[in-house]
C-alpha cells in the first residue's frame, strides 16, 4: 500500500501559477465528502505543484493527490466535530510567513508580486486564508490520530519476515560518522589591515573625493552586491546578521555609518531608503584574509584535538561542544552527521565526498581521522575531524546489522495502516463520492468499497 501520510504533503499550498491555471481547466467536481466539495482544478494545481519539485511524475500521480486532498476534507471535518482550533493569530503569523518568503524571492518588490499574480497580496492572503486555516486543522488532526502509535520489537520482526526474501534490499557499504569542525579564523595582523583598507573608503567617501557605488564595485567582497553598486535592496527585519541590522535600522536616508564588525568582516553600510518595517540599504564588505598560515594552524590545532580523543583525554562529544563550529548542523547532534539524502545518519560510501572517503578508508570503527579541509557552501575554507561510528560491509538487509532503519520502515506502514483504516471508520458516518474517472485509484476504490459493505 501506498504510504498516504507521505501523500498528504502534497497538498502543502501553492498559489504560483494558480489563475494560470484556473484558466486551462475546465471545471468539474471529482468528489464530495460530507458537505465539502473537490474540484477538479484542486487536484490539478497540486499535481502542477508536484511537477515542479518532481519532474518526472506521472499523470498516475493525480490519484494519489486526489487521495490526499480527501483525506485532508476528512481530518477537517472531524477537527471540527471534535472541536478541534486554530487560532486566528497562529493563520495570520503563517500567512505572513509565506507571503514574506515569496517577497523576499522578488527582492520584495511589490509591485512585481503584484504583477505576478494579479493581485494585491491582501487580496492573495484572503484567497489564501481558509485553505490555510484547513490545512493547519487537518496537521493537528492528523498528529492527533497517529501520536499514540507506537510499536514491539516483535512487530518490527513481523514487518521483517513479511517482506518476500527475493525483496529484501541489497544494502551497499555504510558508515556512521560524527564530526568535530572549525573554520580558520584571519589574524590579527590580517584585521587590522582589512579594518583600515574600509576606514579609508569609508573618508574618501565623506570628503566627496570617491563614489559609494564605484568603491563597492571594485572593492567590496560581496560580490554578489558589490556587482551592483554595493545595493541589497529592500529587506525585512531579520535578513541580515544582527551587528549589521542593529546599525542599518538606525540610520537616517543616505546616512553613512561608522565601521561594522561582522561574522563576514568590515561592513560599511549606507541607507537609501525606508518603507514601514522594510529598509533599502547598500554596502561594502572587507573580508580579512586568511592566510596559508592561518590554514596551518588550524589544521594543527584541530588535530590535537584528535589526538586527545585517541588517547581518552576527552570525549568526542565534549569535544564538539568546546572546540566545535555552533552553525555547523551536527553540533547539536553530538557531532553525528546526518546524511542529506536520506536524512539518516547512515551513508553507502558511494554518498561521501571524496575528500571524507579516503580520510575515513583505512580507519577502525571508534578512530578519528586526520583534519580534512574542505568549503563551505559560501567557499570559506573549513577544517573537519571525522570520527568513525560504524561501519557495515554490502550485505542483504537483516534485523541483526539493520534494525533501527527497518523499525522506522514498520512503525511508517503502521502509521499508515491505523491512518487508513481511522478514515474507513469515519466514512460510516460520512458520505463520500468520486467521480468514475478516479473511482479505481488505489486507496479511494477500498473506501468506496467499504462503504458499499
């Protein structure tokens, strides 16, 4: 059976290319469940949702988002029978939420959103607003319904035993890992410099004897702004790191500040323009260098830690927790990294960047590599330990090596038995049709049928 709580996140609205759509579709009702209505336009602004994130779904795939969209009118209406709330802050704060992530896409520009969609974004938050209000009702529904599953080590050996043997996945090699990371940090010698180079622009600019722009065109390490004059555009209150947005909240149009300090650098930021909570500012950014001397002492440092690992002067997780980066994700997991293709901990090796493959391929279970450098997403340079926690050879799945992945596989079929059978209990109590063009999708023929029982 197909898993339908995963299909319920289909329905997460979008409201991209909806009148678009509106205007291709001819209309119909494909189904009725209770006193609510499903059009045909409903499903096919899903599937168009799903086709953007996953091009190669199939037209089959509208089953399964009827399915969903049914499942969800059931978990409304029994919210509402059971008094279920949604609080009229918690819609407005979602709405806000959403709308300022579509803004902040268009460079919030209003005007553009506006042109997009064809209308106003009160306008687009009221269409938006009951659908919303649904959806959050059947989340808390649905979170209702499934909490309390739970499930045994035997169910998890039955789920096991009822896989067919010739089924069974061929597991590739695995590894668990766990890291300690840090990134190199200039000197002071390389702050100093960086700190002067920008209170230079910084009087060149007040004495009228340079240009903001011309300056942060050639000069600015945020290339990205830099390449237009230094200019970020209009932003909301928490788009930039604190010490730059407790400065550029403050100044007057066209006020010039004095020197920010940032986890990025210098920062010399001036103000365009302010509309409401919005602020419209440019800047130029000296980033202090980091030097091969400064990689070098880091790479050491780092493997000192190691050393002391090795020989049990300090835990592995203590150490993440004294010496660890806090922005790296795993450091509020201990360290242990999580693999962002499954989102497990386990990784085939074929999923490791080379670099960590051939630092961990020679390596005991409980041994920590040798420092590895790498970048980050932003190109900074970045230094790593890797610890290794397991490991496992290509094998066929089994209880023994691979429990903990097939308790999560039965706990989600469960899950989805009890989710099933909870709708085919209510819809003794509440009518449902569909049209016959749907009437032979997986799930929906076995509530149709039941209701014939």
């Amino acid at each position: 059976m197909r898993y339908l709580l995963t299909l319920l996140v289909i329905t997460a609205f979008a409201i991209s290319g909806s009148a678009q759509l509106q205007s291709k579709v001819i209309d119909k009702v494909v189904a009725k469940v209770g006193s609510e209505y499903i059009l045909l336009s409903d499903v096919e602004k899903q599937y168009a949702y799903i086709k953007q994130s996953q091009p190669s779904a199939v037209p089959e795939s509208k089953c399964e988002v009827l399915e969903s969209i049914i499942a969800q009118k059931m978990m409304v209406h029994q919210a509402k029978l059971d008094s279920i709330a949604v609080g009229d802050d918690e819609v407005e704060a979602q709405l806000t939420f959403r709308i300022d992530n579509i803004l902040g896409q268009m460079g919030n520009d209003e005007a553009f959103f506006e042109d997009y969609y064809g209308q106003s974004i009160e306008e687009v938050k009221e269409g938006m607003r009951e659908e919303l209000r649904n959806q959050l009702l059947s989340e808390r529904m649905q979170s209702q319904i499934i909490n309390s599953v739970n499930i045994r080590p035997e169910e998890v050996k039955a789920f096991y035993e009822s896989i067919p043997k010739d089924s069974l996945p061929l597991l590739n090699a695995e590894v668990e890992l766990a890291e300690i990371v840090i990134k190199p940090e200039a000197s002071d010698a390389s702050k100093d410099e960086a700190y002067e180079r920008l209170l230079k622009y910084r009087q060149m600019i007040v004495n009228d004897s340079a240009d903001f722009a011309e300056l942060a065109l050639k000069f600015s390490d945020d290339l990205g702004s830099g390449s237009k004059g230094g200019e970020l555009g209009w932003t909301k209150r928490g788009s930039f790191v604190p010490e730059f947005e407790a400065v550029a909240y403050n100044l007057a149009d066209n006020e010039i500040s004095e020197i920010v300090k940032s986890e990025f650098g210098y920062h010399l930021i001036q103000a365009l323009g302010r509309r409401g909570n919005l602020i419209k500012t440019r800047h130029i950014l000296i980033t202090p260098e980091v030097t091969e001397a400064d990689l070098e002492r880091t790479k050491m440092f780092l493997d000192s830690i190691g050393n002391l690992i090795m020989q049990d002067s300090i835990s592995f997780s203590a150490a993440v927790k004294k010496y660890g980066n806090e922005k790296v994700e795993s450091y509020n997991n201990n360290g242990r990294m999580t693999n962002p293709q499954t989102n497990t901990t386990f990784y085939s090796t074929n999923d490791l960047p080379p670099e960590i493959y051939f630092a961990i391929e020679d390596l005991e279970v409980g041994d920590v590599s040798a420092p590895i450098e790498y970048q980050d997403r932003k190109g900074d340079p970045m230094f790593r330990i890797v610890l290794l926690e397991s490991k496992t050879k290509p094998h066929i799945a089994n209880l023994k090596q691979d429990y903990s992945r097939l308790r999560e596989f039965a706990i989600e079929s469960k899950k989805n038995e009890y989710f099933n059978e909870w709708i085919i209990s209510k819809l003794n109590s509440t009518y449902m049709e569909v049209d016959s063009s749907f009437s032979d999708c997986g799930n929906i023929s076995g509530w149709l049928a039941s209701q014939e029982q």
